[in-house]
C-alpha cells in the first residue's frame, strides 16, 4: 500500500465521514445510505484528485 493512502489528514475525514452518515442515516433506507455513501466517496476523489494536480 502506498505511503500516501495512510496518512492521518486522509483517514481522519473518511472516519468522521462513515460516523456522520452513520449517526444522520439512522433513518435511512439502506438504498438511500448507499446512494449518499457513492456520491460522498466520489466527490472526495474528485477534491483529492484536484488537490494533487491530477497525477
């Protein structure tokens, strides 16, 4: 696994991100966590591949 992927600034995010999906989705069907969950992820690959200049 490459050094870049376990960086805290990286997993930190992603762990608050899966306990507010968790804490907010308590009333959500599971079709619609994960729809939120995909969009989510993929508009954190989008920031991360912006941020580091599409490399």
């Amino acid at each position: 696994m490459p050094p870049d992927l376990i960086r805290p600034d990286i997993i930190v995010p992603v762990l608050m991100y899966c306990a507010l999906l968790w804490w907010i989705g308590r009333g959500f069907s599971w079709t619609a966590r994960l729809a939120t969950a995909a969009v989510t992820l993929v508009l954190i690959a989008i920031v991360l591949l912006v941020e580091r200049g599409w490399r």
